[in-house]
C-alpha cells in the first residue's frame, strides 16, 4: 500500500514539472542531453557504460556533472550533488504543499471560530451573506451551522441529532466524510446520538450500545456541518437549536449547547495564507494533530525539511527562501489544477466549460490510490465533503457546476463584460443560483453594489420566452435590472457556481440546454 501512495506522488510529473528553480536553456549547455542517455542496454552494455557515459548531461535543472565513469558509473560532483539535494528538498517542499491545503483551510476556520468566542463543540450559525463573507465558496442564500472540536479537550464529544429535516456530516480536518446523518444518514431522518472519538481513544467504558453509535475521527480535531431542511427560516433556526453537542463526561449535568451568531460586522476568512504563514500554519498542524499511517510519505517530507513533530522550527535564512519560493510555486499549482483541472470528469454536458465540483472522493480513495491532487484542487476552492453531497437522484440533494472560462476558453476577468443566458425553466425542485467568487479568496465577491448573486429566490428579470440573462461586468449595462447584474471588480480575476438544488430530470439526462458564460465583444 504504501509504494503505491510513493509511486502516486512521485511519479507525478505533471506536478513536478514546476518544481525547480534553476533551470537553464539547454542551448546554453556544454553536456549531452538527457535524451541520448541509454535507456535498454545489455548487462554486458551496462557494464560497459559505467565507464563511457558522459560526464555532463544536460537537463531541466541545468548541466549535471559526474566523475569518472559518468551519469553511469561517476559519482555527482559536489557541486552537483549540493544543487540536486537543494532542488530534491524544493520538490518535497512543494508536495507538502498541496498535501497541507485542506487541513490549513480548517485549522484557519476552527481558529475563527474560537475569536469568535465559540468553544469545542459550539454551534456556530452564518445567516447573512455578510456573515459568510470568509467561508470559501459559501453559497448567499444558505444558511450554515457549522461546529469545530478538539476531542482530545472534550474527550469523547455526544452529538445529539434530533429527528427531522436536516442533513449533516462529520468530517475529519483532511475535509474528509467520517459519518453522514439527519436525512442523508443511515437514520434517515428519524433522529440519532452519536459518540465521536479522536484516533486511538477509547469508546467510553459501559456507554448504552442501543443509544450510542460510535464514531472513530480520523484527525484529532472534528468538523461537524449542520443544515437544517425547513423552507422558513424561523423554523430552520427553531429546530437548529434543537441539536445538542457536549462531552460525553457531562451527559448527567444538563449540558447546554453553545449557540454562536456570526454578525458578518467583522472582516474574516478561513482562505489559505500566502508564503511562509502557510509554512507557519503547517507547523503548528503537525505539532497539535495524529496522524494515520496513510500520511506517513509526506510526514516524511517535511520532517527532512525540518517540520517534526514537537521538535522546534527555526529554519536559516536559506531555508527560508525555500519555504518561501515553494509556497508561490505550490499555490500557483494547487490554482492551475484547479481553474483548469487536468483530471475533469466530464460526466454531464461535455463540451461546455462547466466543470464538476464534486471530483474527489469523499474518503480521497480511487481503489488503493489516494487522490491527494484532487483533493487539493477541491479544498483550495470548497470546503467539507459527505456522502450526500454526491447523490445524483432527480429530485433529491445538490448539484454544482462551476465556472472558471467563458465560451471561448479563456478565464473570466473582472474587467470585462459577460453574459450568462439560462433557459427557460431551470433544472432545479427547489431553487437555482449563480454565485461570484474573486479568485484570491475564493469567497463570495465584495463589491459596490453588495451583491454577489443572481438567485431564483430573487426574482429575477425574465424574458418574454421565460429565459433569464444574467450580466457580470463592472458598470450596470444600460436597461439591466439589479437582480439580473453582479457587479465585478476590474483588478480581479473572478469564477463562478452554479447550484441547482434538487436537480430534475432534465439535468441528468442533459435535455436542458446548458449555456457557457459569453464574453461580450
């Protein structure tokens, strides 16, 4: 298992190919290139080839240089060998990167929510849009209650489920689905308790196996996500309140869950920071988290660049230029494989540039292949993962499409004026929207107007056929109404979702003409 993990993040060289920092033009080199190195030889023409290769080779690093007997048979020189052990350790730097992406977005998150005095295992409710304004691609329109917990402070944390219309799940700080409940549960809505414990704890000595269903957290620190199913909002938030979380410890005391309300006065954001605070970040994640074995190759990594786990950090300034130059190239990476994914799974309306959110697993499993580059290109622009979240019923759950070029192929930019024309009678049971995100934070975008949507709960403009064009430039078009405009900031780059809740029939068989977002020229 663990050389086909290796062979998963070494061999990919679609990644790699970025991760250098000397390159040099091979017309500038004075070797052989790479490409003439023998490839199949004989033993006897191996042996021999230890004493003819050549000397200096030429590569994407630059000339190699070996002793006597060459590439094959010579030793790298000292220089050489110092400039491969320089880009070896810029490499595992950059894969460590991306490996950290989901776990700096939570851990950002989880140190949110503690200034917004929220305790272990408080529920924490964003209402406005104002107030979601830091969650990457929060959708407007949704409220979200949402609980972070350190369970090695709570011990094993109780979460009471009530029954009713909600849907929920458990996830570990990978972004990973631990457990689906509420709707999507194995309860189906009739209303649970589960014990969640943090790896290596104990399910509590002679708890009620007909009341409790344990649940074995993979990280240290848990994530729980709450919605609640009634249409009205007063009802969504009575039966919110409904939901009761505390230590297992304090099940005979009456616990009293922590409710937390965002105001969304207060500048926030859980996006993952540039340079070196990424560096620092991962850090205090290796010193505070348990790991499983799965992650034992990139641990590996960092701990050669000297992040170990209760050892101190104090990297030279040399170092520091590493960390520094690995996390742009890391970030422009974990952007590219993102906003123009290389592994698109064009399941539905192949040919447009709508692409599929849901990519990864919701464990980060293909088979015995860990799906660490989707992950990260997912967890660089979203957040959480359940089973729920990849039904595909008519009628049932969410679908998501998000929009990172318009018809052309080209990426979308604040500065320019688009279109989006939705046909009559959009594919959704329950509402449709369109949502802007600026690509530096990947939240929902502030502007002038203070609207980053265009929603079928806002009513807007219809055309005489029932079609809705929908605008995104930065002035109003002359004659467009507001809810039909969502005003972008010319020196941002901006992308886009569209959400159909409860997707019909029409979207899975593809008899709903989807449009690509037009450039007007």
């Amino acid at each position: 298992m663990k050389k086909i993990i290796l062979s998963a993040i070494v061999v990919t060289g679609l990644l790699f190919a970025g991760c250098n920092q000397t390159s040099k033009k091979e017309t500038a080199s004075k070797g052989v290139s790479y490409e003439k190195i023998a490839d199949k030889l004989t033993p006897t023409e191996f042996r021999k080839y230890g004493e003819t290769s050549p000397t200096t080779v030429s590569t994407r690093l630059g000339d190699l240089n070996f002793t006597d007997g060459g590439f094959g048979g010579g030793y790298p020189t000292l220089e050489t060998s110092e400039r491969l052990k320089a880009e070896l350790d810029f490499q595992k730097a950059c894969q460590a990167y991306l490996w950290a992406v989901p776990l700096v977005s939570y851990y950002n998150w989880f140190d949110e929510h503690k200034k917004f005095g929220a305790r272990d295992g408080a529920i924490v409710h964003y209402v406005s849009a104002e107030a979601k304004q830091g969650i990457l691609t929060g959708n407007g329109t949704t409220p979200y209650a949402l609980v972070f917990a350190d369970l090695m402070n709570t011990g094993p944390l109780v979460l009471d489920v009530p029954p009713g219309a909600a849907a929920g799940v458990v996830d570990d700080m990978f972004q990973r689905q631990v457990y689906d409940f509420g709707v999507s549960g194995p309860e189906r809505g009739k209303g649970t308790k589960l014990i969640i414990i943090a790896p290596g704890m104990e399910a509590p000595k002679g708890y009620d196996k007909k009341k409790f269903i344990i649940v074995q957290n993979t990280t240290r620190d848990v994530f729980i996500g709450i919605r609640a199913l009634q249409p009205k909002p007063a009802d969504a938030d009575a039966f919110l309140r409904k939901f009761n979380i505390y230590p297992y410890s304090e099940r005979n005391n009456n616990p009293v869950t922590q409710f937390v309300e965002v105001d969304g006065k207060t500048p926030w954001g859980q996006w993952q920071d540039h340079g070196m605070a990424y560096w620092e970040t991962v850090k205090r994640i290796v010193d505070h988290d348990i790991f499983s074995e799965r992650e034992g190759y990139i641990l590996a990594m960092l701990q050669s660049l000297g992040i170990e786990k209760g050892k101190p950090w104090n990297p030279t300034p040399e170092q520091k230029k590493l960390f520094k130059e690995a996390a742009v190239v890391g970030e422009s990476m974990v952007k590219s494989i993102t906003f123009d994914k290389p592994f698109r799974k064009e399941d539905l309306y192949k040919g447009t540039n709508w692409d599929r959110l849901m990519i990864p697993a919701y464990n980060d499993k293909d088979g015995d292949i860990e799906q660490m580059y989707k992950r990260a290109a997912f967890t660089w622009e979203a957040v959480s993962r359940g089973k729920a979240y990849y039904m595909e019923v008519p009628g049932l759950g969410q679908a998501y499409r998000t929009g990172y070029k318009d018809a052309d192929g080209n990426h979308l930019l604040g500065s320019k004026h688009y279109t989006l024309t939705l046909a009559p009678n959009p594919p959704a049971k329950t509402f449709w929207s369109v949502v802007v995100y600026d690509v530096n934070t990947r939240t929902m975008i502030i502007n002038k107007s203070k609207n980053p949507m265009v929603s079928g709960r806002r009513n807007p403009h219809l055309e005489a056929d029932g079609s809705i064009i929908m605008h995104f430039s930065p002035e109003k078009p002359e004659g467009v109404e507001d809810n039909n405009w969502v005003q972008t900031n010319p020196k941002e780059s901006w992308f886009t979702y569209l959400r159909f809740y409860g997707p019909t029939k029409e979207y899975f068989d593809e008899t709903y003409p989807l449009q690509d977002i037009k450039l007007v020229k």
